[in-house]
C-alpha cells in the first residue's frame, strides 16, 4: 500500500486462508473486473471496499470470507 492505495493482490490474499488461493483471486479478479476495475494494480479504500462489498454478495464460504476481509482491511487502514 502506497499513497492510501491498496494492491489488489493483498484483497484477495485476505480470502486465500479460507478459500484457497485460486479461488479467492478469482472472486476478487471477477469482482473488480465487473467494478471496472480489471486493469488496475492497486485500488483507492473506497474501490477497495466496494471489491470485497461484491465479493461478499456471492453465496458461502468466499461470501462470509469476505465479509470479515472487509473488517480487516478497515482495521489495517485504521
């Protein structure tokens, strides 16, 4: 994190302990990509939210792994 930018990488490193690191870089890559934010190597807080925010609609585990991310990630910021 550089300037309050956050990588994307470190978004989904945040799901891998509990999803795996496949597919949590396909849920965060999905989700950015459908945020218009697909090309881009690091994220502004609120873009990053809003990836984990999608994320977190999607059903089970990855879903509710999200959801905690989110929390870290403000708690990290703080």
């Amino acid at each position: 994190m550089t300037d309050g930018s956050i990588d994307i990488d470190r978004l989904w490193k945040l799901l891998s302990h509990s999803v795996g690191d496949e597919k949590a870089e396909l849920a965060v890559r999905s989700a950015a990509n459908s945020l218009g934010f697909a090309r881009r190597p690091s994220l502004s807080m609120d873009e990053a939210l809003g990836v984990l925010e999608k994320v977190a609609e999607t059903p089970g585990i990855v879903g509710v792994t999200a959801r905690f991310a989110k929390s870290r990630l403000h708690l990290a910021a703080g």
